[in-house]
C-alpha cells in the first residue's frame, strides 16, 4: 500500500512539476541555438534587406460553423495582418453553416476566399477543404472566435526563416471580463502548458501547438482524417515526424476570453483531452519509436490522462495503510476535495486562492475522467 502511494505520488508531482523541471534543466545545457532573426514587420519596401521577392506567400485558413456572431469583427481582424497583401490570402471553410455564415462570407468574396460546404462532415473535413483553395506557401491557421495582433503572420514566418523549422505555433492569450470566472484558476492550465511548450521549444520541438495560431509549411501539411479533434496535435506531429522542428513564437499572439457560460470551459477541456486517445488510434505510431518525440508525447499528452487514476490509489492507499502520516496524508487529500466541492457549490468561495486552485485541480481531472468516459462510448463533437 505505501509503496503504491508514493508511487502514485511522484507521478503526479512529475507529471505537473517534475517534465517541466526536467526540460528546463535540459534548456540550462541543451538549449538548440537559434539563427539571426531578421523582423518581418510591416510590408518589405520598409524593410529593404528583404525584398518582396524573398517573403514567401501566405495563405490564413479559417474553418467556421454557424459563427455569425464572430465572423464580421474576425474578418475586421484579418485585414489588419502586418504582411504584404499582395503575398496573403485568407480562405474561409463554411462547415454546412445554417446561420448567416454562408452569407457573410459571400458578402465579403471580394477580400476572401469562400469555401461553402452544403453538409457538416466537422472542423478537419472543413480545413482540408480550405487547403485544397489556398495558393500560400506557408498556411496559417487561425479560429472564427480569437482575434489576432497585426503582426502575428509576420512572426510566425520569420521563424521559417529557418530550414529545419517546419512548424510554428503562436500564443494564446485568456481574458474574462467576468472576475468569478477568472478567479476559478481556469487559467491556471495555461500558464503551466505555455511554460512547457517554451522549454520544449528551447529544446528541440514542442508536442503540439495552439489551435488558435500557428503556422505550416505548405509542402509539410499532411491531410487531416475526417473527424480529428486535435489537428494542432496531429498536423506538428506528422511535421515532426517528416524530420522538421515545431517550434513556440510568444511573440505571435492571438486573443480568446475565457468562457462566462457555466460549463463550456469544462466542456471545451472534456473535448481536448478526448481528441488524445483519439489521436492513439489514428496514429498508432506516436507509441512507436518512429516517434521522434515519444518520450515528451507521453510525459506532456498521456500522463495526465492518468492522473485520476493515480489519485484515487492515493487516496485508497493512505486511507489502507497504518501510520500517523497516512492518516494525515487521508486527511490532507479530504480536506482538499472538500474544498473543490466547495468551491463548485459558492463560486464566491473561489476569490480564496486556495479554493480556487483545489477546484480548477479536480475539475481538470474530472475532464480527464469524462473524456476517457467519451472516448470509449464514441461521444465525440467536431465543434465546440
């Protein structure tokens, strides 16, 4: 039983602390240099060491279902790119819209180019679609919903700038306009998975990359099966697996709110964690040594996925085992539930940080729970 316990222990404590302590000593002595970096910033007559010539051609592909509400303020936004517009394209995938999306972007075919697809077959159908319509030699892909700064395209390319890089994700801001919402600590995920993706970046490649913003070679993208959850996963993984690096641009930056709507946070992580042991199906090589990266897939993608597991054999083994220190151990794991059920019930106990980080711990890990529950029973959105 107490063997168990701190086994279960020191995989938890490593899957939060222990990989990112580890990629951060690996940074100190194992840092992949970076070459000079030239700015891309503003059109290349500002820039005269890079003539127009040398830019590459950009294509932003977008795949939208029923986003009216999103799709007049993103198309605003995207013709405030910092990028020469002679070289950009924008290529926006309809997935079997039944709102005004479909008319929006008709409305707008002067500035973009409209892909209408008449059924929904999901977001990896809609963004293959896309693809076959974009001329750019790198795509850049962004969602209806986040705005983007102006010079996040330019960012991301000038990484590219590099041969080895075949892949580069931005980063995605959290904001919430409603401060019980912030205070739960949902953001709290972010801050330790933006983290780890810098000290993977320093150090070879990161596993995946924000869905919001990030950007591909053309010649390195690899078709997306129908119904995928997480192409920022698979798309960088089959370039990662094409003997290219993926790595992190914080400078490249796209904007998102936290959801204010009770649930949909919750909803959205049950979907993420669901397109892991999705991406194990459909790509069984990931646990294979034709991984390049197996070693980070599993510490940054599968273990906490396990998580639950090894707290609920903490929480059995110490109630099991005899000593003075179990039973505080029993205590300590009880009183720490009691206070993220708490903070469930009063979301004004979440101002107290405490109660806030117990909440957001076990809500993450009851997402975990509930996206092992769907993968199994096949319940899986294209959307959310």
């Amino acid at each position: 039983m107490r063997a168990v316990f701190w086994l279960c222990l020191a995989l938890v404590g490593y899957a939060y602390f222990g990989y990112p302590l580890l990629l951060w000593l690996q940074a100190l002595w194992l840092r992949v240099p970076s070459p000079p970096q030239p700015s891309f910033q503003g059109t290349a007559r500002q820039h005269p060491d890079h003539p127009l010539p040398s830019l590459p051609s950009v294509s932003i592909i977008l795949a939208a279902r029923n986003e009216e509400a999103n799709l007049p303020a993103k198309i605003e936004n995207l013709k405030m790119t910092s990028y020469p517009r002679e070289l950009l394209q924008f290529v926006i995938a309809s997935d079997g819209s039944t709102d005004r999306t479909t008319e929006i972007l008709r409305e707008h075919s002067s500035t973009l180019v409209p892909v209408l697809l008449d059924q929904s077959g999901g977001k990896a159908a809609a963004l293959n679609e896309a693809v076959k319509h974009a001329t750019g030699d790198v795509l850049v892909f962004q969602d209806a919903r986040q705005m983007v700064d102006g010079n996040a395209v330019a960012e991301l390319v000038r990484r590219l700038e590099d041969p080895n890089i075949g892949a580069v994700s931005g980063e995605l801001l959290l904001d919430s306009a409603n401060p019980e919402i912030a205070s739960e600590g949902l953001g709290i995920y972010w801050k330790i998975e933006k983290t780890v993706r810098k000290l993977e970046s320093a150090t070879g490649s990161v596993v995946g990359v924000t869905g919001a913003i990030y950007a591909v070679r053309r010649e390195l993208f690899a078709q997306i099966p129908t119904g995928t959850i997480l192409d920022d996963v698979f798309v960088p993984m089959r370039v990662i697996k094409a003997g290219k690096r993926v790595v992190f641009q914080s400078t490249a930056i796209a904007r998102d709110r936290l959801f204010s709507q009770k649930g949909r946070e919750f909803s959205r992580k049950v979907r993420t964690l669901t397109g892991n042991y999705q991406l194990l199906r459909l790509e069984p090589w990931l646990l294979s040594a034709q991984n390049p990266l197996l070693f980070r897939f599993v510490c940054h993608k599968l273990l906490r996925l396990a998580v639950p597991l090894f707290l609920a054999l903490m929480l059995i083994t110490s109630a099991a085992a005899k000593g003075s220190f179990y039973h505080a151990a029993f205590l300590a794991q009880t009183l720490f539930y009691l206070a993220a059920a708490f903070g469930a019930v009063s979301p004004s106990a979440k101002a107290f940080k405490p109660i806030a980080v117990a909440h957001t711990f076990v809500l993450l890990n009851a997402a975990a729970l509930m996206a092992f529950y769907s993968f199994i029973t096949g319940r899986k959105r294209l959307w959310v």
